[in-house]
C-alpha cells in the first residue's frame, strides 16, 4: 500500500479542522484553511517558475510563517527542499548550493547583503524575496501568490511517502558538510513516534524557537503540529525575554530547546519558574544534557525532559520518560516505538545490558542517504542498522546513555576517557556555567584532557580549584592537565559544541 505525501496532511485538516489556529507568527495568526490556500497559491507559483518534481528548493530566513509554506509546497510538488544556515558564509552558503544542485532559492530581507554575495559565487536561476517589496531582479513572494489560484495543485507526478522532501546538510564539524536525505516518510514516521511518546492532541501549542534550518526547527515540533492538527508559535531568533513572553502570552504546552537555550532561560534574572506553568512538556536535546541543568529546573519546580535525535532521523530516535527525568538524569530514555536501537561492537555483535560500545539504529524515519555520496552512505549503514557513531550503554530498563561520541573519546595511558563524564563532573561546581573536555597531545600519556571553561556572572573559579574538585570523584587520567576560561563556547546551530574548534586553540 502506497501511502500519499504529507503535502496532503493540510488538506485533510482544511476538512477536518479549517477554522483551527495552525501558525502564529507575530501579528499573523493563520488558520489551517488560509495555510493551506497560501501553500496552494505558493505550490502554484512555483511550477509557473518551471520547477518540477526532484528539483531543489533553497531556503535561507530567520523563522517565519512563509518557512513552513514553503516546506509543505515542496511536499505537495515533490520538490526537495534545502534548509540553508543563515550563519554561515557565503563560501560556506555556495558549497551546499552547488553540491544540492540547487537553483531556486527563497530568502528573507534581512539576508539581502548575503544572498548578493551568494549570488556572486554561485549561479542562481532564480531568487525569491519574502515580503511584499519588490526589486528588479527580486520578485516579491506575496506578490507571486497573489497572482496565482488558491486551488489544489494537479501536479504530474504524485509525491508520496518515499519522495525525498528535504536535504539536511550536517553541521560540518568536520570537513565539508553531507547531505541527509529525508524523504516525506522520515516526517511521517517520526510524527508518529513523538505522537506516540508524547501524546500530541490539537489542544497542544508548540514555542518554536529552533531555527528551522535545522532539523529539530521542523521536527521538534513543527510538522508533527500541522499533523495532529496543533498550533505551531514561531519565534523569529531566540531571545529569553521574548520567550519569557510568548511562554506565558500565547499558553504554549510543548517547549523543546538545546541546553544552551534552557541555562540562558534559568540565567536569566527575569526568569520565573510560573512562566513554565502552562508547559506539560520541557525538553531538552541536540545536545549533553547537564544533570546540573536538569537539577536546577527541578528546584524551580520545572521537569527538564531529555530526548535524543539526529539530522539522519528527521530527527528522534529516543526519549526519557517523564517521571523518571532526575532519577535517570543523564539518560536518553528508550527508544522510539517504530525504531530498533541496538549497543554493539565493532563486529557489529550486540552488548550485554551494562557494556559499552556504539548506538546503531533502524527504522523508518531514517535518512535514504547521503546526497551525491555513496561511499559515505555506504559506511554509515551496516545492513541496514545506521552508526550514529555515539557510544552508549543500555542499563537493565532499556534506557540508553550516552557515553561519549566516538570520535571525541581520547586515550590517555592506555585508558580510553569519555569527556562528557569529566564535563558532568565539573559542572557539580557551582560557579560553572558551562564547560567542554578534549584530548589534547601529550608526549608522556599520549593524550591528555583539557577543560574549557566559561564561569557564571560574577563568579571566580581558579584552574587548581577544579582539579581538586575532580580528584575527589575522577580517576587521576581522567582529571584534565590544562584549564582555559573562555567567555563563552564556540557552537553551531544546532547548539553543539564545536570542539574541533577548541582542539586548534
């Protein structure tokens, strides 16, 4: 059985829920029935522009409601959307242009500067600006929709759900970034399996404050949104006062963000605990959690959720159950309903309970591939069971922890040390606001570990301080040789720490 396209999710909410509030965005408040007229309209444009089914379509804007018109126009055409990093450069930028073969690209105002430069590098055969304002090279977006019919689209060839939908470019910590295809069943299925862990209703309202370049912007919750029929808040770029705000103002239920967002939140000296009143769930990923962090929403009577996911996943592959978020604090949880997750070695032999070696995964909400690269595609599958190249161990429950991943552990003597384990251990410091463990070269021990620390305001924290701290509760090869304070840790957009950054200082 053929299931169709998730293009078709509006339009089955435009029969079952017209009138429902599915957007708000600022003053915008749009219903599911004028979404779906404005992803027609958009859907319409576009193949008046010649692009058809398989063709890619760039996306380069802060949050916005035409970002998520233009996600489902490429689903109801076929189209395979490419997300782009508005932080990037424009070298960065024309790399994934030309390597997705993209040719058409939508972007905001407040990118013009770079587009141009963009545009400088790489050859575009059309641009489209959001917004009303015309120029003469740049059509206006509202302007190719008011030209066009608000009626379903008759497009040649139906997408269903193994169309590919969009090319995720990976962060790119290393080397030069791949792209993950998803397909419209990557989405499908991974709105089932947050549906089935979370219990998702169209009461629910989710704060989206993830950029939507990225993977967790559209899959955390947006898309599962629009699938049970919700209600999807935008904001434009995260700004703690403006989610202090929108928290409160606009009775958000679904809260999903990095650490780095929840530690600025609680930082905050405007914070309060009852701005979260509203919130039955508060969820944290794309990164190590602190159990420091989770400890610190507990005082303030918050429960701070772990869940766990990649861009090759669309993006969840598991989540810690509620009740159990400060009593395995540290843990992913289990393992979405529709998805396998197995420890094994480097045979691929599965572990016993308790051991640790690297998570692999399988289902249906995994990438195809990777764009244009066979060999890459080729080693990160192993009959079928996807390296997410993160080391783990699973306890007696079926819970997951995630030890280290696999590139970032480093031998010292002979004795492999997981940096997250010495970073959970100086955040029981007080004055630590956050902090980064690598493997740096040393002649004796082969490698040893630096810290890389950022201090609270107002806080004074020296070297010898955390070293006898970590004496007390590490191994002597775990305890790192060097300090460093920074002001703050280099990231990526997904709220990463870029530690192949900190390795060059």
């Amino acid at each position: 059985m053929t299931l169709p396209g998730i293009g078709t999710w509006l339009t089955r909410r435009v029969l079952l829920s017209p009138n429902k509030e599915a957007v708000v965005d600022g003053d915008k408040r749009i219903t599911y029935r004028l979404l779906n007229q404005r992803t027609n309209r958009l859907s319409r444009a576009l193949m008046d522009l010649g692009l058809q089914y398989g063709d890619r379509l760039g996306i380069l804007a802060h949050n916005r409601l035409e970002f998520l018109e233009v996600i489902m126009a490429a689903a109801k055409l076929g189209l395979i959307l490419v997300p782009l990093n508005w932080r990037l450069t424009a070298s960065e930028l024309s790399f994934i242009l030309e390597d997705s073969q993209t040719e058409t690209l939508v972007f905001g105002p407040e990118l013009v500067d770079l587009v141009q430069e963009v545009r400088g590098k790489v050859s575009l055969k059309q641009v489209i600006l959001l917004g009303d304002t015309a120029t003469k090279d740049l059509p206006a977006y509202e302007a190719l929709l008011d030209a066009q019919s608000d009626q379903e689209p008759d497009v040649a060839q139906v997408p269903d759900l193994d169309t590919p939908h969009i090319i995720m470019y990976t962060a790119g910590t290393t080397g030069k970034p791949k792209g993950a295809i998803l397909t419209q069943g990557a989405s499908f299925w991974n709105a089932i399996n947050l549906y089935t862990a979370i219990d998702f209703t169209a009461q629910d309202r989710n704060l989206v404050v993830l950029p939507m370049f990225h993977i967790g912007g559209i899959g955390l919750f947006t898309l599962p949104m629009l699938y049970v029929g919700g209600t999807a808040v935008i904001q434009r770029t995260f700004d703690p006062m403006q989610t202090f705000s929108l928290l409160k103002k606009e009775n958000i239920s679904l809260f999903f963000g990095v650490p780095a967002i929840f530690l600025a939140l609680i930082q905050h000296p405007d914070f309060k605990a009852d701005m979260f009143k509203g919130v039955r769930l508060t969820m944290s990923g794309g990164a190590p959690l602190p159990v420091s962090l989770v400890q610190q929403y507990h005082d303030a009577g918050i429960t701070l959720q772990q869940g766990f996911g990649m861009s090759e996943a669309a993006p969840s592959i598991a989540t810690l159950n509620k009740a159990q978020a400060l009593s395995k604090a540290g843990s992913i949880g289990r393992a979405m309903f529709h998805l396998e997750a197995r420890i094994v070695d480097d045979d691929m032999q599965e572990l016993s309970r308790g051991q640790v070696g690297e998570l692999v995964i399988r289902g249906p909400n995994l990438m195809q591939g990777y764009w244009n690269r066979p060999e890459a595609t080729k080693e990160a599958f192993t009959k079928g069971w996807f390296h997410t190249g993160d080391l783990a161990r699973m306890d007696a429950d079926g819970d997951i922890y995630i030890i280290e991943r696999k590139k970032d552990m480093f031998i010292s003597g002979g004795e492999n040390v997981y940096p997250a384990e010495v970073e959970n251990a100086i955040y029981e410091l007080p004055q630590i606001a956050e902090n980064a463990v690598v493997g740096i070269k040393d002649e004796r021990w082969g490698e040893v570990g630096k810290a890389f620390v950022v201090l609270k305001p107002g806080q004074a924290l020296e070297p010898e301080e955390i070293t006898e701290h970590l004496k007390g509760c590490l191994a002597k090869y775990k305890i790192p040789k060097q300090v460093a304070f920074l002001d703050q840790l280099p990231r990526n957009a997904a709220g990463k720490v870029l530690k192949t950054i900190l390795r060059k200082k």
